[in-house]
C-alpha cells in the first residue's frame, strides 16, 4: 500500500519552468501521487499554457499574488481534503530525479516519529553535480540560518541519513499528521523563511526533520525572485528573517541576530555601495525593517528589480 502524496506546485509568472518541472514529474516512478497547480496571479499565460499540456492535473488559480506561504496553503488545502497523506512542496524552477518520491516516503514510513524530509538538492544549472542544500541549521547570525553542504561539490561525503533543523521549501515532504497538529505555513512570512518556521513548529511537537541522500532533485536557484544581488530577493530574504527572529529567538539570540545585522550593515554596506550595489543592501534593510514592525509585502510598491 503506497500513501497518497499530493505535489503542490507554485507558480508566479514562470510558465517555462513550470513546463520543465512538470515533464520531469511525468517521470515520477511513485505509483500514487497527484498533481496540484496552484497559480498565483500570473499575467504571462501559464494558466492556459499549463492546462494545454497538462490535462490531466487539478488547476488553482489565485486572482493575486498570495505569496509563497499562503499560495502553498490553498494547494494544501485542497490536497488535504482530497485523502493526501503527505504533502510534497516543489518549487517549479527544479525537477525531480524519478525515485525521489520513493526514498522519501520509504524513510518516512519507518519511523513516526519522522515529521518533515528532504532530499539533496543540487543547483541545476549553474553547478552541475555541486550541492545547494542537505537541510540546514539555524544559528541566529545575520542570516539567522546555514544551509549545509551549500555550493559544495557531491563526492559522496553526504550520502547518509541526518537530522537537521530545517529542510528548504523548494523541496519538502510533511506528513498530514504533522500539518494537523502544527497547522499550515504562517502567510505572515510571504515569501522565505516560512518553511524553517514549520520545521521549528515541527520540532518542538517532538517530530524529527531529516534529510534522505538517495533521494534526488535540481534547482534553478532564487528564479522566481530573479537570483541573488536582485534587490527582490534581498528584500524578502531580510524580511523573512526578521519575522522569523521575532517568532522564534530568544532574549539572547535577539540580540546576538541584532549584534551580527549592525556588523553587517558596516562592512557589506560600505563594500557594496563601493562596488555599485546599493540597492540590494538598502532593500535588505527595508526587509528587515518591515519584518520587526511585520510590515505586509506590498507587491505593487516593491522594487522588483
């Protein structure tokens, strides 16, 4: 008996890679998945484009860009009436190795006590066989969380089981019986850092997050925000951890977060502003500003690029 595993892909104007992850789920060797695509006001016509080519899976349109936290949660929502057992978030900028689904739910399957898993992402095109991510662990300083084994070239030295602290959104498995007692992604966070905060919520209900090597996929890194150095994507990076830390951290680990932000701002800020980049490091700022006071994303206001 295979649990029923519901794929929620998130798009936001990215008709053509959307394309790609999706042929590449065809691929899928799981025997009881489906696919959920859930569009988040798109004006590049992926809705029609998706549909013509993809008949057969469940299309939600959102009249507006929700976000990436509440956008998931109307997938979700769906899935989670429809019988789902787990919930695969997928960002569609990756593709999928054609056994992911089975290792992932393999190790799932042998323990409760496992709540959240991920599988080793690699960059797709820019490193081939380089590492993005294993999982990760939160530690408070500037950028509040480290991604393990990030940029690091995949010689085998990763290939065991691991708890980590957080596994990276673009590609999480949950189990339902997780989502039922922690709840579904804060939309506060809008975009980053909302899946470390489910791992966080997961974790203190008593649930291991845990990485699986044999399970595989690729990721076009940050293309839904126009990469690193673009001032979208700094902005919403600083916001989403300075939700997080007013969330999460402690007296202490406020102000080690704080002490870590005021160095930054004098070193980066003076060696970027010497370097012509302003304005990604002003949009960090106003990311953190807008994350203490939890400031709503204005997607008409925002600097997108």
């Amino acid at each position: 008996m295979y649990p029923k595993v519901a794929i929620i892909i998130l798009n936001w104007n990215g008709k053509q890679d959307s394309l790609k992850c999706l042929y590449s789920i065809r691929q899928l060797k799981y025997p009881n998945y489906e696919v959920i695509f859930v569009d988040n006001g798109s004006t590049d016509g992926s809705v029609s484009c998706i549909s013509e080519n993809f008949p057969d899976i469940e299309i939600i349109q959102n009249k507006t860009n929700l976000g990436f936290s509440e956008g998931n949660n109307v997938g979700m929502r769906y899935a989670l009436k429809n019988g789902a057992d787990y919930i695969f978030l997928l960002n569609n900028d990756t593709m999928v190795d054609s056994f992911v689904l089975d290792h992932l739910v393999a190790e799932g399957e042998k323990n409760a006590q496992i709540g959240i898993l991920g599988p080793k992402m690699y960059h797709l095109e820019l490193h081939p066989g380089y590492l993005y991510s294993i999982g990760g662990k939160i530690n408070f300083r500037e950028y509040v969380i480290e991604s393990l084994a990030c940029n690091n070239k995949d010689d085998g030295q990763y290939d065991h089981i691991r708890e980590v602290d957080f596994i990276i959104g673009c590609g999480l498995l949950i189990k339902k019986k997780v989502i039922d007692e922690i709840g579904l992604l804060d939309p506060v966070y809008f975009s980053y850092f909302e899946d470390v905060d489910w791992c966080v919520r997961a974790r203190a209900k008593g649930y291991k997050i845990i990485h699986v090597p044999e399970a595989k996929i690729w990721h076009s890194v940050a293309a839904s925000t126009g990469g690193d150095r673009n001032p979208r994507w700094y902005y919403l990076m600083g916001r989403g951890s300075a939700v997080f830390v007013r969330k999460n951290a402690s007296l202490c680990n406020l102000i080690k977060f704080i002490c870590f932000i005021v160095a930054e701002f004098l070193w980066v800020v003076m060696k970027k502003i010497l370097f012509g980049y302003k304005k990604p490091i002003f949009a960090k700022m106003r990311g953190l500003r807008d994350g203490l006071l939890l400031r709503e994303v204005n997607t008409q206001n925002l600097e997108w690029k």
